[in-house]
C-alpha cells in the first residue's frame, strides 16, 4: 500500500507530527493501525515497534508543544511530562562481550528516540524555528533551516505555488 507520510518537517519529531495532516481542519490520520506506525518507523530508520496508542499520545504531546511555541503561549506541563516519560526510558549504550568481543548495545525504542528529538529541539534556541505552513489547507509542521528564516511553506512546490495561483486568480477577479 502506498502511504503518505511527507518528510518536510527538517526533524525526526516533527516529521512524526505530520503523520497527523490537516490539522488546520479536524485533522487527517494516517496512522490507522499498528502497520502504519510500523511502516513509518522503519521509513524513518527507526528499529522496533511501539504500541499506537501511546505513540500517538507523545505524537500529540510534541504537537502541543510546537502550537504553543508558534504561538508564544506557555510550553504545556503535560507535553514535558510526555516527553521525560519517554526520555527516562531511555538506556545508556554500552558495550557487552559476545563470543569473547565486545559488542555496541543500545536499547532505545523508537518513542524514546522521538522524544529526545523533541527535547532537543523544544530546548535549544532551535524552537524558535518552528513554522506551521501557511497553506490554507496545510498547516504542515516543520523546522525553517534556511539561513533567513522566512520560509513560510511546507513545500514551496506545493502550498507555495497554490497560494500564488490563488493570488493570480484574486488579482484577475477584481480588475
Ligand atoms: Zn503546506
């Protein structure tokens, strides 16, 4: 089946928000069953599976985060709950013997590893980068990495020629 996970959001944690799309509206899911999320974490490059319903509960605890920090309200007590919930859950490397050598373990699950993500990003100045594309009917999260910081779109291929298209047939309309 082919899927419709987008990977403009410039991080790990915000590309797992938009498997919730249109969210200027009552939102589309895209992460239907365990296969779905499944799919996405390996898509992602993510080892292991995690339960849905509690990835899409740290889905929309991040999301949270990102509304408030775009809309310079308070940062929500629930979504750093959410997000040390799954930061405390996560192993530190180290190295066992196998066969006489030493081997590389890590433990992290997928959740932890989108949970560092976002902490990283909600607690670094990196926050202060976070966009809601102004498509009327986007509103995609990302992470604007350009130099100027005046990206405005999710993908300027996309929203971006639309709402100049839509501008084209306002500007004709009302001459
Ligand atoms: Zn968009």
């Amino acid at each position: 089946m082919e899927r419709e996970w987008v990977w403009y959001g410039g991080r790990l944690s915000i590309d797992f928000v938009n498997t919730r799309k249109q969210r200027y509206a009552a939102g589309r899911e895209l992460l239907l069953s365990s296969a779905d999320l499944d799919d996405w974490l390996a898509t992602a490059g993510l080892r292991g599976h995690a339960p849905l319903a509690e990835a899409t509960e740290l889905r929309e605890a991040i999301d949270a985060g990102v509304r408030s920090v775009v809309a310079h309200t308070a940062f929500p007590a629930a979504t750093r709950k959410t997000i040390n919930h799954w930061l405390a859950r996560t192993e530190p490397p180290h190295l066992e013997m196998r066969a006489g050598a030493p081997v590389l373990r890590t433990h992290t699950g997928p959740l932890s590893r989108i949970a560092l993500d976002a902490a990283e990003l909600f607690g670094t100045d990196t926050r202060n980068r976070l966009r809601i594309c102004a498509g009327s009917d986007c509103s995609g999260r990302f992470v604007d990495l350009s130099a100027g910081q005046r990206r405005r779109w999710c993908v300027m291929a996309v929203c971006g020629n639309r709402a100049k298209a839509a501008q084209h047939r306002r500007t004709k309309g009302s001459t």
